[in-house]
C-alpha cells in the first residue's frame, strides 16, 4: 500500500502563487508515476498534471504555463508550484500515486485550493 500525504494549498488572491506537496510512503518501488488532479464542486475529478519516473510529464491544457511539478525521487515527494492562479483554479486537488502495471493507484486525502477574485 502506498501512502499519500498532501501539504499547502489555501486561500489565494488571483494572480497569486501557491505550492502543493506531498509525500509517498509505504510500497513507493510500485508507483509509475505520482501527479495531482483537482475536483471542483459539481464538476468531475480532473487531472491537473503527472510526472512519470522517467520524468516524462503531462499537464491539463487549462495549466500550461503556469504550473509546474517535480518530483524528488530520492525523497518520494512530488510538488506542484502553481502561478498566475485564476478562479477557476479552486478546486480540491489530490495527491495521486499511479502504479506500475498490476499494481494498485492510491489518492491522498485532498487539499483545498481557493482563488478569490
């Protein structure tokens, strides 16, 4: 089983900055690749943006240019720095943990993510 603890998030003036953390423990040789994906109210869980072991990323059209993850392989950390906020951008987002084939996907708990205009 992989563990998913999430840190930042909060409230956030638009146009402001905000960085997402979060720490993979327990079974970490399983996971592929470890990303964040944002829910808002009413709408469907969404991916945001991931980054695979071999370091190939992908990010959500609606954050190009604006958000950037990395990850600390060495460390089992994955961050989201998150600039030029905008309102559509609140939303609850997750820590996700993608397992290689067979393996099982894990969620962090959720963070909340408020941009206020």
């Amino acid at each position: 089983q992989v563990h998913l603890v999430e840190s930042g998030g909060g409230l956030v003036q638009v146009g402001g900055s905000l960085t997402l953390s979060c720490a993979a423990s327990g079974a970490v040789f399983s996971i592929n690749a470890l990303g964040w994906y944002r829910q808002a109210p009413g709408k469907q869980r969404e991916l945001v943006a991931r980054m695979a072991n071999d370091g190939i990323t992908n990010y959500a059209n609606s954050v190009k240019g604006r958000f950037t993850i990395s990850r600390d392989n060495a460390k089992d950390t994955v961050t989201l720095q998150m600039n030029s906020l905008k309102p559509e951008d609140t939303a609850v987002y997750y820590c996700h943990s993608e397992g290689h084939r067979g393996w099982v996907d894990y969620w962090g708990q959720g963070t909340q993510v408020t941009v206020s205009s």
